[in-house]
C-alpha cells in the first residue's frame, strides 16, 4: 500500500458527520410508510444464497459507550422469552426461504453469549429446522471475554461455529474503567489461545479509538499486543461520541475524550502498526492476513459491504432476525421494531415484527452500486461502471457529485481520468466523505451520523 499522507489540516476540511455506508441509502431513508408484501417479492427474486443475521439485544453490564441496540440484566430467562419470539419470527420466513441456502450466519448484539449454552444450542437448533444451512456456511458470533467461559467457547464450536469475534475496544485499565468494561487482558489472550486450539478457522478481535483518556503511548500497548495475539482479522472502530441519542454515553465526560487530531493519531499510530506487522488494510476500519477470505475478496475485486460491515457475501441478500434487525434483499431494505415490547407484541399478533422500510429506486441502485465500489475497493471504472447501469454520460448523470470532488482531487485524495476514479492512499482516510459527494439523501440527516475521524 502506498503511503498515507497524515495532515492534520484535512480535519477541519473533511471530517464531516457522514454515514458508514453499510447501505445506501442508508437506515435513516426507511419509512413507516412500507408495504411488508413487497419483503416476499424480494426474497423470490433473490440469489439462492443469503445470509443471516440474528440481533441478541442483552447484555449482563452497561458499557457507556455502546450505542447499539442493548437491554442490561440479569435475568437470564428472559432470554427464553426472547428465544420463543424468535422461533416464531423463523417459522414465519421458512416457508419464503424455503429453495434457498444460508452461507453466512452472524449473531451480534448486545452480547450474543449472554446466552447459556442450552439458549444457544435451543437458538442453532431452531436455526436448523427453519432454514437450509450450506455445510461450509460461516458461522460467527460476536463474544463478550467476560460472559464467555472456556466451556460455552467450546459449546459453539460443537455448535458449528468457526468464526469469533472478541470485542477488546482498550487494554488501557484507566480506559476501561471510564467506559464500564473492565477485563483481564490475560483472559483475552486465553481466550484468543483457546479459540486456535479449538478450530476456529477466523479470530477477530474489535478495537475503538476515540475512547476517553486514550493516548498515543497506552494505545500504542494496546496495538502492539493485539499484533502479538496475531488475529486473523482486526476491526478498528471511531469512537461515535453522541449522547444526545445514546444516553449511557452520558457518562462520559466530554473533557475526557481526544479531540479529532488526537484521534488522527491514534488511528495513523494503529494503520502504520498493524500494515507494518503484514496486515492488508482492507480500508476505514478493517485489517486482514492477506491470506484471510476478507483480503483474499478484496484481491479479487469481490468485496462487498452490508449492514454488518465488509464482507464476503451479497451485499444485497441478508435477513435480520430479532428486535432492531436490518434487512436487505433485492433492493429492499426492511427493518424490525426497536423496542423490544413493539417486537414482541407483533409477534403476538401474527406478523413480522416490521416498523418501516424502504425500496430502490433505479437512481438509489446506480449510486448504492458505485459507493460500494469505492469504499470496497477505492477504484471505479467509469466505462464499464457507465455500461453496466447504461448511462449515457456519467459524469452529466454525476454533475453534482463531480462538483462536491473538486476540493478531494486538489488536496490529492481522489484522482478523476476519463476513464475511471482513483482514490488515493491518503483518501481511504476520508473515504466515508468522498463516498458522500455521491450520497443524494446526506443533507436531510447529516447531523445525525458522526464524524468520519
């Protein structure tokens, strides 16, 4: 990879409030206004091949600065309660996924391994009485170190699992008290040790810099002993500071947090790391073996980008199961309610949990399209991207965005030719921004994303 001009300058210039684009358009587009018939026209026209996704909303402790959809306690049998209402939802979509193939199958969160290993071995075997699972499917799961004990790690193995993600966000113990979530980091390297011995087939370990009193030396501990730990994959997360929507993030004093060129550096100090240590960047927060699906997809010019991030799969073939999931098959998006009574109470009635949702138009297609090439990839061909969606002139049908360029092409972070877009190792920095010069919806909700850096 080419070098990466760190300018502190282009922050003020660019570090605008813009989305992550795990779709486009992004979540902030769905409307109440939705019509659930069109989720069964979508699945029929869909690949043979989709993925899952499954949302467990609990968590046993508050950590403050998550922002994802959560309920803390200790109540384990609500779980159970949870679990009944899953099984129903399944029930539900078997009979539209009945001639199709499961070859992914994520469980995120809250803390997917809130769950026992009797709720998790109930979940995988309703799982498999609804749907058709590939034998070479990849099976992951998000894994808090603290509620997963050696035996549940085992368990998910003889479950099928072979993918795990540990979320280890700071080794810093003055970071991890300001953020309510103390853990050993000789758990986390037993954990990562144990997970190898087992078989698991993918290790990926979360970070987040950003985090309150993070500096470039404690975060430098951190980085050096992640390396040392050797995961398969690495994700390395901005920090998104907005407590007026998240109000555990409340807790967080302001003054604690690094500004944005202190976040620069912790992030450049993170990149230059993990390179120099043969991790293939795959671009805004991701890192790879080179030998890892993930790189290896990127090589080949064949990764692409959903509501779980990068990935190996369809970008447009995934159903989310569970309160707060995020659909996108056949170029409709549909989400289920985010409370967890709403949830529950739809189910009570019959139906799909759906609170809103939204359909591409031909336009939303040709800009989805040309933001998943760019952020996966960071190149686009302009003829043959021009061919493919049959356009006549691409950059009459761009005119707006081309204008919006201007500033990235003279600071060296785009390069236009005739015949194609280049974002430049400088610009994958700021590719959220660019890829927003394309973004027709931005400026009705700018404010409520967070800022690329």
């Amino acid at each position: 990879m080419q070098s990466i001009k760190w300018d502190p300058k282009l922050i003020s210039k660019y570090n605008i409030n813009g989305p992550r684009y795990t779709s486009y358009p992004t979540a902030l587009a769905l409307s109440s206004n939705f019509d659930p018939a069109q989720i069964q026209a979508a699945i029929k026209q869909s690949l043979s091949d989709l993925s899952l996704y499954l949302h467990i909303p609990f968590c046993h402790k508050l950590c403050y600065y998550c922002g994802c959809n959560k309920l803390v306690t200790r109540h384990q049998h609500k779980a159970d309660t949870y679990l009944d209402a899953l099984a129903q939802e399944m029930a539900r979509y078997a009979p539209l996924l009945s001639n199709k193939r499961i070859n992914q199958l994520h469980l995120g969160g809250g803390t997917p391994t809130f769950l026992t290993e009797v709720q998790l071995s109930r979940l995988m075997a309703l799982l498999q009485h609804n749907f058709t699972i590939n034998s070479d499917a990849e099976i992951s799961i998000e894994i808090d170190p603290r509620s997963c004990s050696d035996d549940k790690l085992r368990h998910l193995r003889t479950l099928g699992f072979n993918r795990v993600s540990f979320g280890v966000q700071d080794l810093d113990e003055k970071v991890q008290i300001a953020i309510n979530r103390v853990q050993d980091t000789d758990l986390i390297r037993h954990q990562v040790k144990l997970s190898r011995e087992l078989g698991f087939s993918s290790i990926n370990l979360d970070l987040i810099y950003g985090l309150p009193f993070q500096q470039p030396a404690s975060f430098a501990e951190t980085v050096d002993e992640i390396i040392r730990l050797n995961p398969d994959r690495i994700s390395l997360f901005s920090y998104a500071h907005l407590p007026e929507r998240f109000a555990a993030q409340r807790k967080i004093a302001n003054s604690s947090l690094p500004d944005a060129p202190l976040k620069l550096e912790l992030m450049q100090l993170a990149i230059e790391r993990f390179v120099a240590a043969g991790y293939q960047f795959i671009g805004m927060d991701h890192f790879a073996r080179p030998d890892d699906a993930l790189a290896k997809a990127q090589q080949a010019g064949k990764l692409q980008r959903n509501f779980q991030g990068y990935t190996t799969a369809g970008q447009d073939a995934l159903i989310g199961l569970g309160v707060s999931s995020i659909s996108q098959v056949s170029g409709v998006l549909w989400q289920n309610s985010k409370e967890l009574p709403v949830y529950y109470a739809a189910i009570g009635n019959g139906q799909l949990p759906i609170e809103r949702g939204f359909s591409l138009n031909n336009d939303d297609k040709i800009r989805a399209a040309l933001i998943s090439q760019l952020i996966c990839h960071f190149e686009l061909d302009i003829e043959a991207f021009s061919q493919q969606w049959q356009l006549n002139s691409f950059w009459h049908y761009f005119a707006e965005a081309l204008e919006r360029l201007q500033p990235f092409m003279e600071d060296g972070l785009v390069e236009v030719y005739a015949g194609r877009i280049k974002v430049t190792a400088s610009g994958r920095l700021w590719v959220r921004s660019i890829c927003a010069c394309f973004d027709a919806y931005l400026a009705q909700g700018q404010q409520r994303y967070s800022k690329v850096v």
